[in-house]
C-alpha cells in the first residue's frame, strides 16, 4: 500500500490532537479536581453521583436543620417541665404543711401568700415557646395555653367530659357569724339553737371553669349526658341555683335532684343521683356555656370539644384531637417533639389551687372574727354583764366556725396533697419522656452524623481525583504531546524529491 504524504500529515494532526485533547481534559480535572465536567464524559459516574448528592443533600437536611430543630424543641419543652415540676412540688409541701393540726397565724397567712404567688405562675410555663412558636398547644403554636388578659367578652360553648370518678364530697359551711358593728347588733345576739354556724357534706362535680352559664348564654338549666350499664344513654337536668340562694337553703339538695351552682362552676348531686352515676361508672359529657375570662384561665380549645362564638360572624369550632408535630430526623425515622398540655397540665389544677386558697382565707377570716370579738370584750361600751353575755354567745358561734374552718382546711390539704402528688407523678412522667427521646434523638443524630461521612467519602470517591495523580497524568500526556509534534514535524519534512 503506498502511502502518501498527505495521509501522513492527516494521520499525523488526528494523533496530534488526540493528545491534545487529552492534554485540555487533564488541564480541566487539575482545576476542578473532578473526574468529569459533563455527564457524557462517563454516565455511569454521572448517575452514582446524582445519587449520592441527593442522598447526601438529603441527610444535610436531617443533621443540619431537622435534628437541630427538633432539639431545641425538647430543650425547651424540659426546661418548661422541670419548672411546673418545681412549682408543683412547693404547692405539694405548702399541703403537707397544712395538713398538720399545729398552724398559727403566721402559718396560715404564709400558706396564703405562697399559693397566690404560685398560682400566677402555674400555667405560664405552658406558655413557653420556641421561636414564637407554644410547644404546648399542639398543631395551635400560634396561640397561647391561657388568656394574656382579661376577656369579659369572649363567649365558648364548651363540652366537658368527666367521669363518675369525679364526683366528690365536698363541705359546704352555713350561717356564718357576721360580726356586729355596734351596741345594737351585739345586743341582738346569736341563737344557740337555729343560727349556730353548720356544716354540710354534699356530692359535687367540679367544671374547670366558674362563672358559668348553660348552653344557651343564660343561666338556664343544663343537661348532663352519659351511657348507664345498658348502653344506652341517658339524661340528666340539672336545675340551676344561684349560690347565695343554695347558701340561704342550707345548702340543702334532695335525694333525687341534681342543681348546677354558675358562679362556683359546680354539679351537686343527690345521694341517690351520686349513687346512681358511680353504680353505672358513667363517663359524663356536660355541656355550658361562658362568656368572660380572667387572664391566667386555659383557653377551652386547648382541652375540650368547643365553639367560640365571640364574634357571631365568624364562629369557630374546635375539636380536641392529638395533636403531634413530628420532625424527620433519619431515614425513615421520625420523633414527635411536642408534648400536648392537655396530657400534662391538668385543667384542674389552677381550680385546686383556688380553692385551697379560698379554703386558707375562710380560715384567716374566721380567726379574725374570734379575735375581732375577745377586742371587743375588752372595750369598756361593753362592759355591761348584758353586752358581754351576748358577746360570748357571738364568740360561743365564731368559735364554732374558726374550729369548722381549721377542719376543713386540714381535711382539705389532706386531700389535696394526694391529688398535687398525681399532678406530679403526671408531669414528672412527661418529662421522663422528653427525656427519653432527647437520648434516642443523640443517638440518632451520631448515626447521621457517621452517615454524612461516610456518604460525603463515597461522593469524593466517585466524583474528585486527588491533584498529584492528576499532575503525574498530565505530565505524561503533555510530553506525549510534545513527543507528537516532534515526530509529526520530522515526518513532514520529508518529500517524493527526497527519493528522486
């Protein structure tokens, strides 16, 4: 075959720019430090490494955004915990200091204050947020736990659901000394025999609000619903009475009947009524209505089925459902963060409180009377035998009451020391789980952790080339180059006159 010069020089430039071309692509990879710069240069590589930057980019959102985020949340939500435990477990020891029989004055008026003071903060811990978002209201982070301020107008239907288990005795206290103010008053005395203070034990249920109407905005009776060991459901009206009303009657309430208390927020039942509900262990649905809120009161969307219909042009209806805000964290691998205050903070709580306070001031207001009439004793206008026989009948009856108020309010400790240690058992299981999940989320965060290198090493593997391998590649194919052009010139040098 004979070969040309022309088929020499065209073999002699596609050599040429063979190595040239290798030459440009290891010039690229030194400044990229990549193994290719367009997928067509390898698909396979191409294709393992869109794999890996999204896998990669996907465990970026985990270790760099979610795990942080979710952190935080459980950070604050133990923090928030760990102090309603503190403030429950100093209401749980101002009971157990109460509850003993050897309180003085100072005693009592140091209770008092105490439970003032904690009741403000009871509930502003579920109020804690994260970044403007409440940790404790569910899908609802935009909204506080409790009223920021006071509300008179804002209206909720709200139905409750209790239980037989609910239903309490409870001591209600009549005829009351109401100290005289002058000669007259002390003159008309105190009738040992019908006007003595009394006591009496009913059954009630508590609601978590007072202040209350019924369903229909007024202070109209209200139904109770509830299943009775047949299954099937059945009713219950409760009459409406008003407090000074039940007062003035004795706090008397028969057998059969059942009355509704607004102002106290109470369902008193008749020992047969009582009777009946426990025998059937009745869960009871009640529903009522309130118009007007105090700042510090839980908001009802956050714990029950209700209907807010403050404004009657934009009525809003809320259901109570469990609400959990998960973050992805791994894999398919997510943590609920959030702790519900429904599931913590019992709706009972800052009503407790109330009424030990209540309880503690009847107390106080008691001793005061007693007090109030031995300075009167000693005051010379009633010196007289007449004024101070009817001022002994007065203290015969104020001390009656001071001794009913000191039983009541030990009885009432008693109890309550028992219900503020549920309370406690309740929230320090809640934050045992935020704690629990605080250790799996580290544990998961570690793996994730090893994840992100171990996928950022198979990335650098498939995609970077290491600089001397790449200078060591391009010396070679540069010298070839060279080598080429050396050779090509030689070769082109060379004519058909050469050989004539």
């Amino acid at each position: 075959m004979r070969v040309t010069n022309s088929m020499i020089n065209k073999t002699s430039m596609k050599n040429m720019n063979t190595n040239k071309i290798s030459v440009d692509a290891l010039n690229t990879q030194m400044t990229t430090q990549k193994k290719i710069n367009r997928p067509s240069e390898d698909p396979v590589i191409a294709i393992r490494a869109l794999r890996l930057r999204s896998q990669l980019g996907e465990i970026n959102q985990y270790y760099e955004k979610n795990i942080p985020d979710a952190e935080s949340w459980l950070d604050l939500t133990s923090t928030a915990l760990e102090n309603m435990k503190t403030i429950v477990s100093e209401v749980y020891k101002q009971c157990v200091n109460g509850a003993t029989d050897t309180l003085n004055e100072e005693d009592r008026d140091a209770i008092l204050q105490n439970l003032q003071a904690l009741r403000v903060q009871i509930y502003k811990e579920g109020n804690a947020d994260n970044a403007g978002r409440t940790i404790f209201t569910g899908f609802k982070t935009s909204s506080q736990l409790t009223f920021e301020r006071d509300e008179p107008d804002t209206s909720y239907e709200i139905t409750e659901k209790m239980s037989f288990e609910d239903i309490q005795e409870k001591r209600y206290y009549s005829n009351q000394v109401t100290l005289p103010t002058d000669e007259a008053g002390v003159m008309q005395g105190v009738d040992l025999e019908t006007e003595m203070p009394d006591e009496v034990v009913n059954f009630r249920m508590r609601l978590s609000y007072a202040g209350l109407t019924g369903t229909d905005g007024n202070t109209s009776d209200i139904t109770l619903k509830y299943k009775g060991t047949n299954g099937q459901e059945n009713t219950i009206t409760a009459t409406t009475r008003s407090y000074d009303q039940w007062m003035e009657s004795g706090f008397e309430v028969g057998e059969d009947e059942t009355l509704f208390i607004p102002e106290t927020g109470e369902i008193v039942f008749g020992k047969n009524v009582s009777e009946s509900l426990k025998g059937a262990k009745a869960d009871i649905s009640v529903e009522y209505s309130k118009t007007g809120f105090n700042e510090g009161e839980i908001r009802p969307e956050h714990y029950f089925d209700c209907t807010n219909y403050t404004d009657k042009n934009n009525v809003i209806e809320y259901k109570k459902e469990n609400q959990e805000i998960a973050y992805t964290v791994s894999f398919n691998q997510t943590i609920v963060v959030n702790t519900q205050a429904s599931d913590v903070f019992d709706a009972s709580i800052g009503r407790d409180i109330d009424e030990l306070t209540d309880t503690v001031k009847a107390a106080i207001a008691a001793h005061d009377k007693v007090k109030k009439l031995e300075e009167m004793k000693e005051q010379e206008q009633y010196a007289s035998p007449e004024m101070q026989a009817k001022l002994d009948e007065w203290l015969e009856a104020a001390r009656k009451e001071a001794t009913y108020m000191d039983d009541n309010m030990q009885k009432h400790y008693g109890k309550a020391v028992g219900d503020f240690q549920e309370y406690l058992d309740t929230i320090s299981l809640a934050a045992t789980d935020v704690g629990s999940k605080g250790d799996r989320l580290k544990l998961t965060k570690s793996r994730v952790s090893n994840q992100q290198m171990a996928f950022e090493k198979l990335k650098s593997t498939n995609e970077d080339r290491e600089l001397s391998d790449i200078i060591i590649d391009f010396t070679a194919a540069y010298t070839a180059y060279q080598a080429s052009l050396m050779a090509s010139s030689k070769a082109n040098q060379q004519t058909l006159l050469n050989y004539l």
